[in-house]
C-alpha cells in the first residue's frame, strides 16, 4: 500500500536556487551530507564519490535555469537529482520552512534550520535511491472507440499549479460545449511526487464527466520513479496503461509513452504501435507525447527517430500530425517535414514559465492565420540531418506571472475539433479565447 500524501501548503512551493545551495554548499552542509553518504549500507564507495561529486553540477544546472528565467518563479533543471531535491524542500521534509509569499505567485520556501542532519540524510536518499516504477503497458492492439464527431483537449507541462494552470483549468471546466478526450502532455514539477501530483495536478485538474481524461507520462514525472504517475493518476483518469490507442471512422489518436525512457521509445511500445497502425485502415494517424520529435529552439528527438522500428512507422508517413509538450512555447510548424511528412506542433505552454529570449527577436508573423496573438516566424532549419520546416511561434506577455510580464511567453491549450473527415485545430489562450484556428484536414 502507498504511504499517504502529507498536508500541503494552501497554495504552491516555490524553490530558488539559492535555498538548494544552502543544503548542497558550505562545510557543515557537505559534512553533513558525507557522513549520510558514509552510513548508507546500501552505497559503493564508487556511489558515493560519483554522487558527491554531482552536487557542483546540479547546484549549475539550477543557478542556470534560474538566471535564464531573469525572475524569481517556478524554475528547474531536466535533471532528477536537481528536481528531487526541490521537491524535498518544498515538502519541508525532516526540516523547518518559512513560507513567504512570492509577489509573482506561489510561496518562497525559506530554508531555515538547524538539522543539518535530517535534511542530509534525506537529501542523499533523494540522490541515490530512485525506485523506478515497472511500466504498464496496454493489453490490446484495439484502440478505444470515440464519437465521429468529438472535441480533444490538449495541455501541456502543465503541472504547476500556477500561473496559467488554474485559469486553463477554470475555463475548460466552464466550457459549454463537450470534450471526447482531455489529455495532459505530461509534466508535473518539481519532480512527480505524491504531494505535487495531488496538489499541482489532480486537485485542479478539469474532470469533467463527459469526457475520457488521459495523462502522459513524461521526464519530470519520472523523476521520482514514476510510482505517483502510475498510482495516482492513471488510476484517477480510468487509465490502464502510459501508451494508448483510440479512434473513430477517421481518426486514430496514438498517445506514447517516450519518457519511461527519457526522451525515448523502447522495443514493445514500437511493436504495439505498428500493430495498432496495421489496422488503422485510410484513417488519419496522430501521435501525441511528451517529448519532442524535434525543435527550431531546443534538444532533438535523436533517440526517437534512431530507433530502427520507431524510424520504419515516421519513414512510411503513415503519422499525418503530431502534438508534444517538454517545450514550454506552442509552437505550430506551417507544413509537413520532408523526411517524414507529419505535421508538428508543440503545444507545452499549459504553466511553466517560459523566457522570451530565443523568441521576442524574431519578426512578427503577418498571415491572417496568425493576427489575434502576437507570432513570430522561425525560418526552416537543419537540425542533425532533419530539415525542419518554417514554424511559428506564440510570444508576447504573460499577464499571469505578476511583476515579470513583459519577460514570459504566454500559457495556454489546444483543442481538436473531429468532424467527419474534417479536423480543425486550435490554440486558445489561457482565458478560453481562440488565437489560432485552421482546418488541417
């Protein structure tokens, strides 16, 4: 039996880097923190020395991302030990936290206390023990049956809590017309735990009845180990496993799991997914996930499209659109890419903050498509032998990040519309209203 969530704060956590380096810098601390590494029966020697010697990395990767941010707001680093650790302090674990609200949102965790030890000890464990939990995977090839004429919600890296988070949840709960589907990209921060995914997630999740609600799993959430994501919320959501099928007389919607293994597809998940393929007929096939395939602005899906049998299913264009998150823009690229003739779009702009710097630069999209928000054009790119067509991308202010506006992209959601052999996308900003609207098929 899982061990039951603790009481959370009333409202979210936010931990800065400089309360991390609090515990990861100075004698006591390190002292500290090498005399639980010494008492750990469990850890090699070589354990030991590897982990210590990851302290100065993770305390790099946050102080970065923080400084890239330019603003004291929910920030973090792709990287579990960095993202455990500031789950640790936000749950207040073995230790005493002040709570001082944040003028952007949220509460500052204060780290002030004089048990070095617990918070060591608990620190290390968050270093070295990661239980990860076993995949659930599907037991049938056939997808889920959906109505011919249906609308799908889609966020993503939503799980914050914060800023535009609440307000999407808000404004599709109110939404007159019916939801299908509703479906998370994935991501729930700082690292997936017990806490955050019943705070930042399900507590203010959208569950409207008439809809089928699906989550993907995602980095962050498998930062703990995956274990809330699988005990919590798929359970939650009536789901059974963290890859999925379903369709109409027109569609397929193929939801994948590429962060069991991080940013990657493994060998059964490749072989069900041909399989529900094979049988898909002349309908239109649509993959959704976390990760991405690949980006104008961040990492490549390398290992995705390396995979011999994953690269089989891109290379025979049998995929028509894909719709991903971990980025944290809406990106909508304007036509198919030549190596696989998919249609990609990014849609990862659901809570977590994101800078302006890549994109306030770029000129102002003037199509028609794009006039209710402000766009901007990334011309076509190579990227690791992949020629990435023109993409636009949603910039401006986010006007729900108080007192930082003018330095973060805007949040907020996609909705397909299935008509027949009609599908219609939108983006819609947090506060419901359509920005961007086009028939793709």
């Amino acid at each position: 039996m899982s061990d039951p969530v603790p009481p959370a704060p009333t409202a979210p956590v936010v931990v800065t880097f400089r309360e991390v380096k609090k515990i990861l810098t100075g004698p006591e601390a390190v002292g500290e923190l090498q005399n639980a590494a010494n008492t750990d029966p469990e850890a090699t020697p070589l354990q030991k020395a590897t982990a210590m010697a990851a302290l100065g990395d993770i305390l790099k990767k946050l102080e970065t991302a923080e400084r890239k941010a330019g603003a004291v707001v929910l920030t973090t680093a792709q990287d579990g030990k960095a993202s455990r650790l500031q789950s640790m302090i936000a749950a207040g674990e073995q230790g005493t936290l002040r709570l001082e609200p944040l003028p952007t949102g949220g509460l500052e965790a204060k780290f002030d206390t004089l048990d070095w030890g617990g918070w060591a000890t608990v620190a290390w464990a968050k270093l070295t023990h990661v239980r990860k939990h076993p995949m659930m995977r599907p037991t049938s090839t056939t997808p889920e049956s959906i109505p011919d004429v249906a609308r799908v919600g889609i966020v993503g890296d939503w799980g914050t809590g914060m800023y535009g988070a609440p307000e999407i949840a808000k404004v599709i709960k109110s939404d007159p017309d019916p939801f299908a589907v509703l479906m998370h990209l994935g991501d729930v921060y700082y690292s997936g735990t017990k806490r955050e995914m019943k705070q930042r997630f399900l507590d203010i999740w959208p569950m409207r009845k008439d809809a089928v609600h699906r989550g993907l799993n995602s980095n962050h959430d498998m930062y703990s180990g995956g274990e809330p994501y699988f005990e919590q919320t798929l359970p939650a959501f009536g789901q059974t496993s963290s890859y999925f099928a379903m369709q109409n007389k027109h569609f397929t919607l193929i939801g994948l799991d590429v962060a069991y293994i991080d940013h990657a597809i493994d060998d059964k998940q490749v072989e069900w997914a041909e399989q529900v393929i094979a049988q898909t007929g002349d309908r239109k096939v649509i993959f959704f996930s976390h990760h991405q395939l690949y980006s104008h602005f961040e990492s490549q899906g390398a290992k995705l499209w390396g995979h011999p049998g994953f690269n089989k299913i891109l290379k025979s264009k049998r995929v028509f659109a894909w719709y991903w998150g971990h980025e944290h823009r809406c990106t909508i690229f304007q036509k198919p890419d030549p190596q696989f003739n998919l249609l990609a779009r990014c849609v990862g702009h659901g809570g977590m903050p994101q800078a302006r710097g890549e994109t306030i630069g770029l000129p102002k999209e003037t199509g028609t498509l794009f006039a209710k928000a402000d766009w901007r054009r990334s011309n076509s790119v190579e990227r690791e032998g992949n020629v990435l067509p023109d993409c636009v991308v949603l910039e401006g202010e986010n006007p729900l990040i108080l007192g930082e506006e003018e330095k973060f992209t805007p949040h907020g959601y996609a909705v397909l519309m299935l008509d027949g052999k009609t599908l219609k996308e939108e983006v819609r900003d947090a506060g419901g209203k359509v920005i961007y609207e086009q028939v793709i098929a």
